[in-house]
C-alpha cells in the first residue's frame, strides 16, 4: 500500500541516524538480459579476463565491509545463482522487469528488521573499486545522510541520467536521458547508479514510486526527487575516475572494459 503524499513527510522524518551505526548491506542489481550483447548468457556472467563481471562487483562489495550481500536476479537467474552458490551472497528474484526501483523492493522482505543502511549497485559495472565504495560509504556516514548518491563527470553523457542541482549546487533530482530536455541533456555530470540509503527511509520511497514515464518503469532515481520533497538529506560524491562506473551492455563495452582493467592491473601490480 502507498503512504499518502500528505503523510510522506511526516513519516520518512521518524528515521533518525544512529550514530555509531555503520553496517550495511550491498544490494546489486543483477537481472538484466544481454539483448544488446546479442547473447543467451545473462548478462553479468560475460567475463573479463576470465572471471564474471558479476564477481568483480561482489568482490568490491565485500572489501568495503558489508555485512551481507544481496544479488537480484532475473534472466536465467538460475545460471547466476549456480555460479555464485558457493560465494556466500543471497540471491532475490524479481519475476517480472518493470525497472530498477522494482528490482529493489524485490528485497524488501529479506531486509525486514535488518538495521544497517543499504548500498545499491549494477551488477554490469565490473570496474567499480572497494575504495570508491568506502568513499560514498564513508560520506554517507558522516553526514548523516537519508541517501547518498555516486555521480561522474562525463565529456559524452549520452544514455545516462542526468543530475539535476539547484542555485546552491545540492542535488535535487535525475531525470533519465529518455525523458530529459535537450537543455537537460546538456549537464554532463551523470547518475552511476551506485546510492546508499537508510534502509527504512529506502522502502518509504519506492513505495511513492510511480511509472509515468517513456519507459513505463519503475525508476529508482525517482527516490532522489522524492527524498528531496520529504526534506531528507541528500549527499553526493563524485567520482573522481569516471572509468570506473562504465557500464557494459554490448560486447564492444566489454572488451573496452577489459582494456581498461588490464591497464589497472598494470599501474597497481607493474611488472
């Protein structure tokens, strides 16, 4: 059941921080098809330098100290989970596709009771590394944020959202490239898809969450407009490698992936 609008407010408001709490769970989105890969492997077991991109996502969650980890699946879920069986993750499957903030609320009854903050990630991200993850963690934490959000800055922002600021320069929205204005689709400072959420304040929002857009979706970057209305803090950190949030969706982004990590490896193990 959805909260009011006029209740929205009153109720997000009772989700005081604790101080001293830092547990948090990853949740990462894991249950897109690979259409655009032109393949019938999900998406996320495509490999780069012959481990899953999946597991590198995982392995970045786990360094940065979650206390649990969630993967949702979708698409030939069966063949993620019996990949992953013995990585001590929990696996949440979303039946149907109506978009990423109906992939999140999939996990809602797995997180009942737990009181930590949650940490959502794309599982098509393979180059996202554990010390970024501690970055927005750790600025989330310190400012006793509702939700906390990971931008980059991109020279060709095509495709991805777009974060909208107001006059202060904090952040009040995204609006999907499909449905942004060509003066929106200017900004080049882009949605990651990484946030971290207090857990309660989490499934409050995609509660308010609607599908009115060209997509006909659940979005779950309407959960930044939607905190904002509630008065609910917002932060954000911008990362300061944009290589690393790129997303893989044909087989040219993942061999570019690929190029890139090999080039990581060599800067931080050289030969």
């Amino acid at each position: 059941m959805k909260i009011p609008r006029r209740d929205f407010q009153k109720k997000t408001r009772r989700y005081a921080i604790k101080e001293g709490n830092k547990r948090f769970a990853g949740i990462i989105l894991a249950a897109g098809e690979s259409t655009r890969m032109k393949s019938d492997k999900p998406k996320v077991l495509h490999t780069l330098l012959g481990r899953p991109m999946l597991d590198y996502v995982i392995q970045s969650v786990r360094d940065s100290g979650a206390d649990r980890i969630l993967v949702v699946i979708g698409f030939e879920g069966n063949r993620v989970a019996d990949t992953f069986k013995d990585s001590g993750v929990e696996f949440v499957i979303q039946k149907e596709r109506l978009g990423t903030a109906h992939a999140v609320i999939q996990t809602s009854s797995a997180l009942s009771g737990f009181d930590g903050d949650c940490l959502i990630l794309c599982g098509d991200t393979p180059l996202i590394q554990a010390q970024t993850v501690k970055k927005i963690l750790t600025k989330h934490f310190k400012e006793g944020a509702g939700l906390t959000l990971l931008t980059a800055n991109l020279s060709n922002p095509a495709g991805y959202g777009r974060i909208l600021r107001d006059n202060r320069n904090r952040v009040y929205g995204i609006v999907e490239d499909k449905d942004a204005t060509l003066e929106q689709k200017g900004i080049t400072e882009i949605n990651t898809g990484v946030y971290c959420f207090k857990t309660g304040i989490l499934f409050d929002l995609l509660s308010n969450v609607g599908r009115d857009n060209k997509q006909g979706e659940y979005y779950l970057t309407d959960c930044v407009g939607l905190a904002k209305e509630a008065g609910i803090t917002i932060a954000d950190y911008v990362v300061p490698e944009p290589e690393e949030i790129v997303g893989v969706n044909t087989m040219e982004e993942l061999a570019k992936a690929e190029e890139l990590l090999k080039k990581s490896l060599m800067i931080k193990v050289p030969c």
